[in-house]
C-alpha cells in the first residue's frame, strides 16, 4: 500500500479531504505534554493531561485555545471521556481516580480510591479499565462506588510493560512491550485473542474506534481490523514521537500527542 501523503494545512482551511493531512495546535500550551494523556469530547474539545505541571487542560479544537486548566496536588496520568460530557483521570501516585465535568472549566465532582498505581484508563460505556503498574493488573471498577467487577492479573509478564490500553462496549485491548503484540480481552478479561505487530517498534500506541485500532508502531500508523486480523499501513514515515492518541471513528479524525515538540497534531483521513 502506498503512504498517504501528509501535509500541514491553515487551521482555518478545510478543503475537500483527499488524503490524510494533519494540522498542528500549536497554542496548547503544553509544557511537557509527553507523558501525558489525551481524550476527545463529543463536543469538538480535547481533555489533556500535563503530568510535569500537575494539571488537566479543556482544549477547544475549533478555536485552538486553552478554555481552562485545573491545577491538581499530584501528578495526573492518563485520561478518558465518559457520558455526560465528563472524564476520568488517575492519579498514580495517590492510587486515586478523579472524575471531571468538562463545561466550560473543568470541575472536579467525584475521586475515587483504587488499591494499586493507576496508570492507564478507558472507558466500556458503563465501568472503568484500570490498568496499574503497580501491582501490575487490570480491574474493571464501577464509576461511583470503586467497587472492583472483575479484574485480569496473571502471573507471568504481559502486564509489566503494557504501555497502553483502550476499550470498547465489548473488548478491551492491551498493548504489552514484552511480547510485541496487542492482546484482546473480552467482558470477563479474559484473554481472547492476540495480535502480532506487523513489525518490530520501538515504541507502540493504540486507539479504537468501531471494528479497527489505529496502532503506532515507532514512526508509523498501521490500521488493525479486529474482525479478521488484518493489517493496513496508513501512514509509512513521519508519525514519530507519539506518546498519545484519541480517535474518533465517525469523522475519521485521529489526535496524537507528539515529543519532541509537545504538540498535539490533528489528522483527518478520507
């Protein structure tokens, strides 16, 4: 498959789609965005974690602009959008997960204590994927209680490095460093399927959206249908230093947090 050609565009300008093109919001304000978290609203508005600045931002997409940015006591990680125009955020060093209303400033409205080092997190439409570091598991815990539902914790080594993890209504998905390869876990978190890289990266992120994930491998985007295991290359070079992604299915619109830079770059794909 050929590359698609990438090219920057005017924010303002959006002209008829014909291949994939990416914008940079450069007015972020992100001073070190690169361990962070990135989660999109319905509302056109990003949600980002700032973890050197112990803060969350409600970044309008439209307009490019910071709307506000909620100063925290500790180091937030990850982030992901509920129902209600809402997210989660852990905080792993408070083994604490915050839930936010995302108006027009952010709102803290609910924490909720967790047993371990909460690192990455989703959400399945009903409860949230906690994935921890420490120990090194993954829980569905209900929203308002805390209360654990079920929990994935084996043994050997496939959670000591997960570096990333996105769910579905259905599935949740795990991509683990030590075995190069994205595992599939169903309602219960049992494993189910495994699939491969379809090649050696350095560095691996991943989104779902509908059937497929969007998955970085080092500086490329590959597309995985999950239906029948098959991989499609969307973009061959130039995808580099990705350390977040938020996709949206229905507009074909991927958001990645990118370092060195610490930008966020937006890409529409026909």
């Amino acid at each position: 498959m050929q590359d698609l050609e990438v090219e920057t565009f005017d924010f303002q300008s959006f002209g008829p789609i014909t291949r994939a093109r990416y914008l940079i919001m450069t007015a972020l304000g992100l001073e070190k965005h690169c361990d962070g978290g990135i989660a999109l609203l319905t509302s056109n508005r990003l949600v980002l974690t700032d973890p050197y600045v112990y803060s969350v931002k409600l970044v309008d997409c439209v307009h490019n602009k910071v709307l506000d940015r909620l100063k925290l006591g500790s180091t937030p990680k990850d982030v992901c959008c509920l129902s209600g125009n809402r997210a989660a955020v852990t905080l792993p060093l408070n083994n604490t997960i915050l839930i936010l209303e995302c108006n027009d400033r952010l709102t803290i409205v609910n924490s909720i204590a967790v047993k371990g080092v909460c690192w990455n997190i989703d959400y399945n439409s009903t409860d949230l994927v906690v994935h921890y570091r420490q120990p090194n598991k993954i829980e569905i815990v209900h929203m308002n209680s805390g209360e654990v539902k079920q929990r994935f914790q084996e043994k050997d080594d496939i959670l000591t490095y997960a570096l990333s993890v996105c769910t579905d209504r259905k599935n949740t998905f795990v991509y683990g460093l030590n075995h190069l390869a994205i595992l599939r876990l169903d309602e219960d978190l049992q494993v189910q399927q495994i699939f491969h890289l379809p090649e050696v990266a350095q560095s691996t992120m991943i989104a779902v959206g509908g059937n497929q994930l969007l998955v970085c491998c080092s500086d490329k985007l590959w597309q995985l249908d999950t239906t029948i295991g098959r991989w499609s290359l969307l973009l061959g070079e130039g995808f580099m230093g990705v350390n977040s992604m938020a996709y949206c299915h229905e507009r074909h619109i991927l958001y990645a947090g990118v370092f060195p830079g610490n930008v966020v770059k937006r890409y529409v794909f026909p």
